[in-house]
C-alpha cells in the first residue's frame, strides 16, 4: 500500500506535516527498509511551516475508511515497542456511527487481559459518569451507544504514559478511527489524550472544561477516570461532572 507521502505533491506533505505539527508532534520517526542504514532511522523534525492561506488538509485515511478495515490493517501489529509486553490488543467498543467518542490514554491491566477499553475500575466509573449524568439530564443513552478508544492500543509497560514516538505511531489508527466514525463530539479523558487530539499543550486542569477541536470536530477536555479515582478529589470529580454535561448536552440536545 503506498503511504502518504507516495502519492502527495510537495504542498499536499506539507499541510500533511503542518497538520501533524498542530496536532503538537514535531518529530516523525522512520522505519528503515530492509538493507537501509541506522541513520535513515533517524527522527525527522517538522520544520516550522510557512503559510498564510486556508486550504483543506489532505486525508488521513483511505476513502472509504471503516473500523473493521482499520483492525485488517492493524493486524497483529508490531509498529512500536508497545507490542513486546501486551496480551490483547485493545482497539475500540461501542457504536460505529456513535455521535459521541471519548479517548483515553491507553489500556491498564484489565483492559489488557480482556482486550476492551475502560473495563476496570475506572472503566467502570466511567460507564457510571455517562449513564448517571445522562439519566439526571433526561437523556436517553447507554454506555453502548457511544464509542470508547485510546490513544495507544497496547498496555505500556506499568502503565507509564505513553511515548511520543509510540503515540504517533499508533496515533494514525486513532485518527482513522475518528475520521470512520464522524462523531458530533469527542471527549478527550486526561491530559495524555487532551494533548494528542488537540496538539494543546497544557495540563489537564486548564484544559478542562474548555472546547478545542479536532479537524473540524469538537473536543472537550476533561480529566480521566482513574484521576477521579484518587481519594480528596471531590472537587475535580464535580468538575468531570460538569465537563460531561456540557459535551452530552451538545452532543444529544
Ligand atoms: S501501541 Fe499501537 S502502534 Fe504500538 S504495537 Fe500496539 S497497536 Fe501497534
């Protein structure tokens, strides 16, 4: 299959750099092909780009795009050193058209050995957030009728945040996962996927709450589940609350 970067004249790699750059990566890591020096491995920066005027973003994904055909292209994958300690492989749960798609970091241990996002304990507070918010503001909705994913889909190793090389690697699947599912809204859960859907650089706290955008769909930043998880934080969990609200009420009003 060709890549990107095959097929795009010098503009079309441009605004296809510049885009990641917005999306706060600045460096992109190759693989060298087989019988290709280490140094063709070497990190490529995103130099600043130069530009005044709008233009439309290439595609990120296939036309076409699906979430089974994502999982076909996945396959058993291997693109980052994530794979080595993984069980199962976490990709996705819920509706493929859902309006509403929340991400987190990246799968903990029950998520790991189950093979499905949001499963353990603050899996389970987030089906309680979305289901108990939804009920007290008289919407009709259900955990499966949205869709919940990561920005990497292995376990990294003790559950440290994930890499940038990792999170651009696998970050192109999350991107086809949101351009295949088209949502309303997303809700970005804690500051690891906050900066990886917005390219905003802030911590969580000033994030949250806040509307920024990916490509031309909303973002709303709130923390993640197992934060809300720590004792003494009942303040941040009124503003979870809050925050999930306002994208509910946006998303299903
Ligand atoms: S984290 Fe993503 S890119 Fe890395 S091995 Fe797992 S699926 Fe592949």
């Amino acid at each position: 299959m060709p890549r990107p970067w095959d097929v795009m004249d010098a503009e079309q790699l441009r605004q296809y750099l510049e885009f990641y750059q917005d999306l706060g990566i600045k460096t992109l890591f190759r693989r060298a092909a087989a019988g290709v020096s280490a140094a063709a491995e070497a990190p490529v920066s995103i130099a600043p780009a130069v530009s005044t005027a709008p233009m439309e973003l290439p595609p990120l994904a296939p036309s076409g795009d699906t979430l089974l055909k994502i999982i076909e292209d996945m396959g058993d994958c291997r693109r980052c050193r994530l794979h080595e300690g993984r069980n199962k492989l976490v990709f996705g749960v819920g509706h493929e058209k859902a309006p509403l798609v929340f991400v987190g970091e990246g799968p903990g241990a029950d998520e790991d050995a189950q093979g499905i996002p949001f499963v353990g304990r603050a899996g389970q507070l987030l089906t309680q957030m979305i289901e108990g918010t939804a009920k007290k503001e008289g919407i009709a909705l259900t955990r499966a009728d949205v869709y919940i994913c990561n920005v990497v889909k292995c376990r990294p190793p003790e559950n440290r945040t994930p890499e940038a090389d990792e999170m651009e690697t696998c970050g192109q699947f999350l991107y086809r996962q949101l351009s295949a599912i088209q949502p309303k809204a997303i809700c970005a859960l804690g500051g690891t996927a906050a900066r990886a859907v917005t390219g905003h650089k802030e911590g969580v706290t000033k994030m949250r709450g806040k509307w920024f955008k990916w490509r031309d769909i909303p973002v709303m930043v709130t923390y993640h589940p197992s934060y809300l998880l720590r004792p003494y934080n009942e303040n941040a969990k009124r503003e979870a609350w809050e925050d999930l609200k306002k994208v509910l009420h946006f998303v299903y009003d």
